[in-house]
C-alpha cells in the first residue's frame, strides 16, 4: 500500500513539473530555448533635443533587433543619474551599463584619455576620425581595461568653442581674469589657467545654473551643446574658437560585457560602430544648424583668424609637454605622427 501511494506521488509530481514547464513563458523570440534578457542601462548627460539622444536610440534600436529581444536599452538622458563623473562611478560599480562622456572624466580612469584634450590637436574632423578609429585610438580605449571598463568606439562631441558674458574675445588678453567653468580635469584647469582665466570646474548639469547666477562668465562647449542647453539665455559672446575636438568614448562596464554570450557582444559592437556613423553625420549637420540658430538668439558671434588660434595654442602649448610626460614620450609620439599623416 505504501509502495501504490509513493508511485503515485511520484507521478504526480513528475505531471506537476511538466505542466509548470508548459506554462511558464520563455524568454526567448526564436523558438530556440530559453534565453536571459540582458538590459543595458545608458545614460547622458545631454538634453533630450541634442543628438546624443537620437545617437542613443539609433544603438537602442539596432541592439535590441539584432538580439531578437534577447537585449534590452534604457536611456536615461540629460542628467537623470547625475554628472558625468557621477555616472561614470555608477558604471563602474555596475548600477550603470553604458555611458558616453567627454574624454576628460575618463582621465580618472586612463592617463591616456588626456590625449584628447590636447588644445588644437586637430585641425578637422578627417583627421580626428583616422586617429580615434586608428591603432592609437584603440590603445586608448584599450586602456579602460584594467579600471574595469569597455571601451567600444568614439562617437562624436565636436570642436568645442567659447561663450561668455562680458565681452567679446579676440585675443588671449581678453581672457585675463574672466572667471572660467572647466571640465572636471586637470590638464583642462590648467590650460585655460595658462590663459588668463579664474577656472572653477563645474559639473555640466551644474553649468546653467552658474551661468545664470553669474558664478562663473565662461564655458565652452560645442555649438550643439551650448543650443540645446539654451546657454544663450545666459551668454551673449561666442568667439569659435574650435580649440578642442571632443570625442565621446562610448564605454561600457566590462563585467557586463564580459558575460554577454560571443554573439551578443558582436551585436553590441557592431551597433556602437554602425551608430558611430550614423552620430557624427548628425554632430556635423547639427553643428552648422546650432551656429545659426545661436546667432538667430542674439549671440554675437566672433570667428578667430588662423593667426589668432595660433596665439591661443602658444599659451596653451605647456600642456604638450605635460601630457607628454604623463602618457610617455613613445605613445606620445606616436600619437603625433599618426596626426600628422
């Protein structure tokens, strides 16, 4: 009697266990088995209306259909998580997936990432382009690695140029005691310190409201970014000064990516690198539009001369020898030859 009722609890809980199998719903689109959903949480710290955000949803649609779902993208745009440097703790600590900030919040991370602040290191797009996407360009990336994170590929910021509320600038003397915003970095207080300027690094979320309280009277930034930011409620002098090209690393904390099946790291490339197309056509269209728009808004608007620039790069040249010594003199050289090319 016994035996009759453990056999028939064992087929019971061998029906239970088919029946719970048949309807639990499976996680995969293919039809091939059951598959884990990964989610890539990414954020920006740019406006909605500026292109980091389409850039982010060009990556969000390809990731997510070439997975067949078996990835997911949340954007979370303009701030919503903090600064640059805030998110940039959360990917590294895993609460974040994705990112992708100015270069100099990352020199926290790699020394190397400092090359690109280099003041006047490009002279046009072609040739920041060959050198991101080249043999040093990936070095750099390459670099993250060991602080935990993903370097993908560079999407686009743009020449960065300068804005303030005093006067229009013309000279490096006009810049004598202007009270400068930085980025939070180093080589960047520095440079602009070498310029005559009080420098305060500020949070970019943080950037409108000292403008506005007149905290500081300078910034810069590139043109699509002071627009969609809406700096010219703020400022009245933009002098394109075009002294830095500004790359957005697109990075991604590594454990993550590490533990993505072959395939769906592919996919994940391949979508940076294919976005990464799609963005800088967008920075560069975006980039003439901005600087109308800016000048539809009262901006006055003041285009230095080559002669010009090159008394900014004079005064700023000591940075070159501090990067130099700070990333090693056959990187470094390195890295001006493939510019010069």
């Amino acid at each position: 009697m016994k035996r009759n009722k453990l056999f028939w609890l064992c087929i019971l809980m061998v029906l239970f266990s088919i029946l719970s199998a048949c309807s639990t719903p499976t996680t995969s689109e293919s039809g091939e088995g059951s598959h884990e959903i990964f989610v890539i949480k990414a954020g920006h710290a740019a406006a909605k209306e500026h292109f980091a955000q389409s850039s982010f949803e060009k990556f969000k649609d390809l990731v997510e259909s070439r997975s067949n779902g078996r990835i997911k993208v949340e954007i979370y745009p303009a701030g919503e998580l903090g600064g640059e440097r805030e998110m940039l703790e959360q990917v590294l600590l895993g609460e974040l997936t994705m990112i992708a900030p100015a270069s100099a919040p990352l020199d926290a991370a790699s020394k190397y990432m400092a090359v690109w602040d280099l003041p006047y290191l490009f002279n046009d797009r072609e040739t920041a382009h060959k050198v991101l996407d080249g043999e040093v360009g990936q070095a750099v990336l390459d670099s993250l690695s060991n602080k935990g994170l993903k370097g993908l590929v560079y999407w686009e910021n743009g020449f960065r140029h300068l804005t303030n509320n005093i006067k229009p600038i013309t000279s490096v003397e006009d810049l004598t005691g202007i009270k400068m915003r930085t980025l939070e970095n180093p080589m960047q207080i520095k440079a602009w310190s070498l310029l005559g300027t009080n420098t305060t690094p500020i949070a970019f979320t943080e950037l409108y409201g000292a403008l506005e309280t007149k905290s500081v009277d300078a910034q810069e930034t590139p043109l699509s970014l002071m627009y969609s930011s809406k700096f010219h409620e703020v400022q009245k002098y933009l002098t394109l000064t075009g002294h830095t090209y500004s790359p957005w690393p697109v990075v991604m904390n590594k454990e993550f990516y590490d533990q993505l099946p072959e395939d769906l790291q592919k996919v994940v490339m391949d979508a940076a690198i294919e976005t990464r197309e799609y963005n800088r056509e967008l920075s560069k269209q975006d980039e003439e539009t901005s600087l109308q728009l800016l000048k539809q808004e009262g901006m006055e608007v003041t285009e230095l001369t080559n002669e010009q620039k090159q008394e900014f790069k004079n005064k700023m040249s000591e940075i070159y020898q501090d990067i130099e010594v700070e990333v090693g003199t056959e990187f470094f050289e390195q890295l001006m030859s493939e510019v010069r090319l």
